[in-house]
C-alpha cells in the first residue's frame, strides 16, 4: 500500500474540534460528518427541494464542452437532470498552475466522496468543484512555489498579471507573451526528465486557449479531472448570475435580519472559546457589486447600501439584480447560500478555515428556507518522494516526527554536532577583548562612575560582533560543506515548507515533471481514508 495515516493536530481549535466530533463544535453545525445517518437524512431532505436541474445542466454542459473536459464529465452533468443525482461540492481560488497542492488534493477528495457515497447511499452522487473565481486578492493566486537547488531551497515564481483596482481573476486578462515568459521560468527550473515535454505541451496549450486567469485554472482542471467525472463551475459564470437572482434578492430584502443571526453566531463561537474567524457587524450587507470592472463590498448605512463610489436604495438594488443580476457577487458568506440554491449539495467539502467560517451560517441558511449541508472535513495529504524517504532513514528520521516535531528533532541534532574548526579560536577572542577592556573600563569608570552603563554596553557590543561572525562562519560552513545540513534542508523544503505542510506551499506540476500527469489518477485511486487524519502518499 502507497498510503499511510499520521494523526496532525490541526492549528485551527474548532476545526479540530469539529474534525474529533467534541460536542461544542459539532453543536455549531447541522450535522455530524462521520456519522451515515447524516447522509441519509440531508439526502432525505434534498428530496424533497425542487432545483433548476435542466437550466443548471445546460450551462454547465456548454462551460464545460468550451474548455475542453473529458466525455465523463459531460455525462455526469447530464445525469444532474435526473431527480436523485446529487452532488458533493467544494472550491478554491483560482491560482496559478492551480495554485498549492490542496487544490489537488480537494478535487481528489471530491471525486472519491462522490463514488463513496454513491455506493453507500445508492443513488447518483457526482463531484462538483467551485472555481471562485471572483475573488479579486490577487496577491494571492498570482505565484507558486517550487524546490530549487536541489531541493534545498523554497522559490517563489510571481506570474506579471496586470493587476488594476479590485478586479477579479475571472475579468483579468492573462497576456500570451508574459505567460510564456512565466513558464520558460518554470521550466528552466525543472529537470529535464522523459515527461517535460507532456507537461509543457499542456500547460501551454492550456494558457494560450485562455483569455483569463480563472479560464487558465478551469482548462487545467478540465485536463487533470475531467476523465474522473468533476464538473467545474465558475462563480461569474452568465448562467450561474441568473440563476442566483432569487437569492440575491432574499440578501437584499432580509439584510438586517441576515446580519443580526451573524453577529450572535460570532458570540455563540466565541461564549465556545473558540476564535473568531470572521470579523461580522450588523452593517455588512455580505454582497458585493460591481462598478465597472472593479469588485466593490457593500455595506448598509441606515437605510442606504453603499461602497466607495455608489450609494444605493433597497429598491435600486432590487431592480439591478432583476435587470443585471452580472452586476452582484457573492461573498465568503452568500457563496455557500449560492451553491445550496444552486446545486442539490449531499456535503460540502473544506479546509479547516472555510469550516471555522461555516460555524456561522446555520441560521443564516435556515433564514432562507435552506438546510445547511453536510460539511466534511478536507483531506490532507503530503507527497513522500523515494529519495526523501532515503534521506529520512540516513538521519534515523519518520515523515511523522518531520510532520510533527521537526524543530524538536533539529534542535537536539544541533546540540549533538560538534564544534566548528575556529571554537577555540573565537573563545580566545572573546577572553582577550575582555583580558584588554577590563582595565580600560575600570579607568573610565574611576575617571566618570557615571558612565558604567555606557561602558557595560560597549563591552557587550564588542562581544556581540565576535559572535556574529562566528554565527556567519558556521551557517557558511553549514550551507557549503556539511553534508548532513543540506539533507536536513531538503527534507524541510519538501516536506515542511516554512514550517507549514507541503500541501499549503508546493505546486503540483513539478512533481508531474518528475513522475508524469498520470500521478493525478494514481492520486484518484488511491486508498485514502476521508477521517480526517492527514495522508501520506508514497509516490
């Protein structure tokens, strides 16, 4: 078997609260994610919801037909005609080669929840992936990173988007020339290996079919998952503003009430202990609008909805959403009150800060008539690569202990090292400057008492530039000469990034420059448990 469980705590208390079923947390939510009953009563449910199955089918087929997906996904799509299909859904920004590896990894997990649940609850469940592309943090999706050096240092690669006011990925531009310069970048930085060219081949392929960064990710995905059945859907999408206008209509006539329920959920997460992952007030009016090319957030100002240009009346945004429902967008609350209308959602699947942001929208859904869906904890997984593990046996070292306590580990094999070559020699410094200032301050100080101080520093500033250098001369010896420490740095560049998973930093393609674009259908049908407990995947 390729895969092993770790048992990570998770940084963020309620979602691991939440992902080890405490009572506290799950209290926040409407169902349980580990239990089958669960399932069986949010299916029992749904049954019961009427859906705009035929419109939602039609526009889905033509965005996923023009970015050229595979015939299974298609044929999944046709099947959410049918009354007892369902789906499970979750999302992500859309980020450059398509971002850090979670993304991967929740689209793996879409596709496996799906077949899991469809044999379990035996009916049609098929993987939904949100594409947000409206989200207009540029700074965000604009980068990735990579191993370099051989795998001893973690480097940054910023594609030049020309970025302009709050506009949104799926509005900006993605220019032929600069990506072709962003992936020369890339590729310059990869090994040339017997499946280089595929992957060039599809990622430029990919980027000049596209005339947006969000159409960019959609094609990749389409490329990537498109055999195994997901269906993508971008957030901007013409048909998927139609068919939100009902919603956006309730936002805007049940606005105070909406806010209200928000700020007491706030109170409830934080009477738990738990911290609070949305700032909510009651003036937010948790839409946005847009004026122009550029995504503005509305707030409520009395009786008023306004932004930094506009200022509208309930009646005038009323008449918008009914006139130019492409005007509204949702925010990181409406979203999942978009995607509950939309689609006939089994589970939502999420990280463990869209599950802290979901701890607030249980009444909120239930204000419009909505149950909130199932919402399952994302899975985690970390790529152990063959060469990493000999690196891990040479130092006597588990991926476990690496994911777990690395700076533990490290700071005892530090302690164990010997000396450097000139210890003795900058211990002789340090006596002699002390040996030589000591009468010179004892002068001074019969001369001026009052300049002890003054004295006491200086000596300590002397001190100091000894160990300075010193420290300089041991990371040098380190980085050039210790064979040892350029092990232990490529195992934290692959393994734990700045500290954090691999999953959070690390790019997908460059590990499909070394084991091929079909690692993804390995990845697929993988035996990964969905228990919350972090994987690894022994490439």
């Amino acid at each position: 078997m390729n895969v092993e469980r770790v048992a990570l705590p998770l940084a963020n208390r309620l979602a691991r609260e939440y992902q080890q079923q405490n009572e506290s947390a799950l209290s926040l939510f409407a169902h349980n994610p580990y239990q089958d009953q669960s399932y069986r009563e949010r299916l029992k449910w749904l049954s019961t919801q009427t859906f705009e199955r035929k419109q939602l089918a039609e526009g889905l087929h033509n965005f996923n037909e023009a970015i050229g997906t595979h015939p299974e996904a298609l044929k999944n799509i046709e099947l959410l005609k049918q009354p007892d299909t369902y789906v499970v859904i979750g999302g992500q920004q859309a980020g450059v080669l398509t971002g850090p590896l979670y993304t991967i990894n929740k689209a793996v997990h879409l596709i496996q929840a799906a077949r899991k649940l469809s044999a379990e609850l035996q009916t049609n469940v098929v993987p939904v992936f949100w594409i947000a592309g409206e989200d207009h943090d540029i700074d965000e999706i604009d980068h990735v990173y990579w191993a370099a050096d051989s795998d001893t240092r973690l480097h940054k690669e910023r594609l030049k988007l020309r970025k302009k006011g709050r506009m949104s990925a799926s509005k900006l531009a993605l220019e032929e020339e600069v990506c072709m310069q962003f992936l020369d970048a890339f590729f310059q930085e990869q090994t040339e290996t017997a499946e280089t060219k595929n992957v060039r081949e599809l990622l430029t392929r990919t980027a000049k079919s596209s005339a947006t960064v969000a159409e960019w990710f959609a094609r990749l995905m389409a490329q990537l998952f498109g055999k195994h059945g997901l269906i993508l859907v971008e957030s901007s999408l013409p048909f998927v503003r139609e068919l939100e206008r009902p919603v956006f209509q309730q936002v805007i006539e049940q606005n105070e009430q909406m806010a209200r329920l928000l700020v007491k959920a706030k109170d409830r997460i934080a009477a738990a202990g738990y911290p609070l992952q949305l700032e909510v007030d009651e003036q937010q009016a948790n839409l946005f609008i847009y004026e122009g090319e550029d995504r503005l957030l509305l707030s409520r100002h009395l009786d008023r909805f306004v932004n930094r240009r506009q200022s509208y009346s309930r009646e005038e945004l009323l008449r918008l959403v009914q006139e130019q429902p492409e005007r509204f967008s949702a925010n990181v609350v409406t979203r999942g009150l978009m995607q509950e209308h939309l689609f006939p959602t089994v589970a939502f699947i999420g990280g463990p800060g869209e599950i802290a942001y979901w701890a607030y929208y249980r009444e909120v859904f239930e204000l419009f008539g909505m149950q909130m869906p199932i919402v399952l904890p994302r899975m985690s997984i970390t790529l152990v690569e063959g060469a990493h593990l000999r690196l891990l046996e040479s130092l006597e070292l588990t991926v476990e202990q690496v994911l777990t306590d690395f700076a533990g580990w490290k700071a005892e094999w530090e302690k164990k090292q010997g000396p450097h070559p000139l210890h003795e020699q900058f211990a002789s410094a340090r006596e002699s400057i002390l040996a030589m200032y000591r009468p010179l301050v004892e002068e001074v100080l019969r001369l001026d008492p009052g300049m002890r101080g003054l004295a006491e520093k200086n000596s300590a500033l002397l001190l100091e530039q000894v160990s300075f250098l010193e420290e300089r001369l041991i990371r040098s010896l380190q980085q050039k000469e210790d064979v040892a420490y350029n092990r232990i740095k490529r195992i934290e560049t692959t393994l734990l990034p700045e500290g954090g998973l691999q999953e959070r930093k690390l790019c997908f393609f460059p590990f499909a420059n070394k084991y091929g674009l079909e690692l993804i259908d390995r990845l697929v049908e993988a035996p990964f448990a969905h228990d919350g407990t972090h994987q690894l995947f022994f490439v």
